[in-house]
C-alpha cells in the first residue's frame, strides 16, 4: 500500500511547477517485421537510438520483446515534429519493420529508471523462507 498521508498540496504544486513537455514515442512491428534482413535493420535502428541517446536527445528507450505488437517505447526531449524528422530517417522505419506514433507527454525533470548496481535501502519486511 502506499502511504500519500506526507505528500502535501504545497509538494504537489512544486512538482507540478516543474514539469517539462516529451515525446513518447511507440513503436510497433510494421508490416514487415521478420523479412529478410530485418535483424540487420533493427541493429542499425539501436545504433541510431545509442547516438541519440548519447546526445541527450533520447532519454529512455524501452525495447518490448515478448509483444506481438509493440517493438518498444521511447522518450525524447525534442518536439513532435523533429522527432518524426529524425524516425523517418530510421532505416528499420523506412523499411516497414517497425512503424510509429508520437504522443505529447510531460514529466518530471530528473525522473530516471533505477540503477540495478545501486543498492536501495529495503523499505519492505525481508521474505520468510
């Protein structure tokens, strides 16, 4: 259960304050997901995703393996419209392996996944064995 009791109006408005508009993007196997070849594609589509990662311009990237429809999700800093620019460039996109659909999101600034290699202090009872 969680526990809301601490979180006051005050904190809620701050947070609020701060956030910033994303694109999320969802991508979907197209029409020719498994056609000759499509491996390699999906491979140069990572590579453009660790690029743009690197540049601060794709923030998560969040790969779906066990969907029949969804390739994966992710998030970026720019605008709709660039960020369609630079999908129709994805060669995985261009060939009908994956399509895509944008939303306008907005979150939080500093919100990350968690560091596997960071231990979290346990918040919960310890399992019985």
């Amino acid at each position: 259960m969680i526990d809301a009791s601490s979180i006051t109006d005050e904190r809620m408005l701050e947070l609020i304050g701060s956030a910033r508009r994303y694109t999320v993007c969802l991508l979907r196997r197209g029409p020719r997901w498994g056609i000759a070849d499509w491996e390699s594609l999906i491979w140069e589509h990572g590579r453009r995703n660790i690029a743009m990662r690197e540049a601060g311009m794709l923030v998560v990237t969040l790969p779906v393996p066990d969907s029949e429809e969804f390739a994966g999700v992710g998030v970026y800093t720019s605008d709709a419209a660039t960020v369609r620019e630079i999908l129709v460039g994805d060669p995985a996109i261009a060939a009908g392996v994956l399509e895509f659909e944008l939303l306008d999101a907005q979150g939080f600034p500093g919100d990350a996944l968690p560091d596997p290699t960071v231990t979290e202090p346990e918040t919960a009872a310890p399992a019985r064995r």
